[in-house]
C-alpha cells in the first residue's frame, strides 16, 4: 500500500466521486458532527480490493491504495501525488475508524 498526501479537498472529493461512478462501494462514512468541516474518512472496497481517504482542515487530503492503483488514477487525472508521511491515515487513526466501521458508528452508509 502506499500513502499520496496534500491532496487539494476539491481534488480529493473528485477523486471519492470518480471511484463511486466506476463501481466501488462507499462501505465506511465518518458522518459524525465535524465530518467535512474538521476531518473526514471514507472507506471504498470493490472486488476485494480496498481505498482508504482521510483528510482534515488543516493537512487537506490523503489516500492509501495499492501502487498500482494510485499510477492508473495519476493517469486518469493527470497529476502526480506527493508521497510522504500521513496525518490522517496513520495506523491508529485507521485502526479506530476500522472499530468504528465494525460497531456501525458513524457509518452512515449502511443504515
């Protein structure tokens, strides 16, 4: 997996939107009182395969897929995605939308 960062919230949305419209199933939605405002995550899975988006205020967007995944969507879009260390992906913050994803909180999605 690899981790693009600095991701424009305008660019980010576009890039959730895109996903959505090729099949891939918004299985996970951080829909508590700040989401979309302060920070935001969001869990994409089709065939198997899975897209984690996080983003917040202050760092803007982040995304964790396969290399591959990220090279065929830098094509699409015609950018290329700063790689670094993440604010918003990082393993614990992961873990905890993951328990929460399991519990159905915030996971608006579903209901």
């Amino acid at each position: 997996m690899v981790i693009a960062i600095n991701i424009e919230t305008g660019l980010w949305n576009r890039i959730i939107e895109h996903f959505v419209g090729k099949g891939w199933a918004v299985t996970y939605k951080y829909d508590n009182y700040d989401a979309g405002i302060d920070s935001d995550f969001v869990i994409l899975e089709k065939e198997g395969e899975e897209i984690l988006f996080g983003w917040d205020n202050w760092f803007e967007g982040e995304i964790q897929c396969n290399p591959n995944l990220l090279n065929e969507l830098e094509e699409i879009m015609n950018i290329k995605f700063q790689h670094g260390e993440p604010t918003n992906l990082k393993p614990g913050v992961i873990e905890l939308h993951r328990k929460w994803k399991g519990e159905n909180r915030w996971n608006r999605t579903n209901s």
